[in-house]
C-alpha cells in the first residue's frame, strides 16, 4: 500500500542558515563595537558628577582630567566640558560623538550628551 500523498518537509535551507549566520554575526559584531562606547559614557558620568565637586572652572577641569587620565576616558577633555552654575551649584555639561566605521563608506555616528546632577 502506498500513500497518495506527500509529506511536506520543514525546516531551513541551507543558505536560510547562511543569511541568518550573516545577520547574527553583524549584530555580534556591531554590539561589540557599541558596548565600550557606553561605557566609556557611564565612566564619563562618573568623572563629571567627581568633577562638579570643584569650586572654579579651572579647578573642575583638573579634577576631570585627573580622573579621566586613570579611568582612561580618551572622548572628552576637561576643557570640552561646559560648566554653569545653577542655584549656586555647579553643573558640569558635556556631550561628543563617536564614530563607528562599519563598511566601505559606511559610518555609524552615536551622539553622546550628559550633565552632572
């Protein structure tokens, strides 16, 4: 007895696995290049929230650049840093971009902005 009809196979091709490979792999390595950008910015956060602790615009320089030298943050300088007073306290602002090649002409440019609170 034979069957009149056919069972119809599922799963993915090969080149289904391919692509998928591709994709996955380019997320895997565009996060790799994301990832130590943001934290480089929660590190800056840091040394501006430190640096707000001075009491003059030299002085919170300084105190950014010393802290940035031993956390290695190389996106920002002291002298990059926008410092106002508000309510007789000192906010220290700042923000820079980041570019990412990807391929070919292709850049990813991320935007980075923050203030001390």
């Amino acid at each position: 007895m034979t069957s009149s009809f056919k069972s119809g196979q599922r799963g993915i091709t090969m080149i289904g696995i391919l692509f998928v490979g591709v994709v996955l792999a380019g997320a895997g390595v565009l996060t790799a290049q994301v990832v130590p950008t943001a934290m480089e910015y929660q590190t800056i956060l840091k040394a501006v929230n430190k640096a707000k602790e001075g009491n003059t615009v030299p002085e919170v320089r300084m105190i950014f650049d010393k802290t940035a030298s031993i956390d290695d943050i190389k996106s920002i300088k002291g002298k990059d840093l926008e410092i106002t007073k508000e309510n007789d306290k000192v906010v220290v602002s700042f923000s820079y971009e980041r570019e990412i090649h990807l391929t070919g002409p292709a850049f990813l440019t991320l935007k980075y902005s923050g203030k001390s609170n």
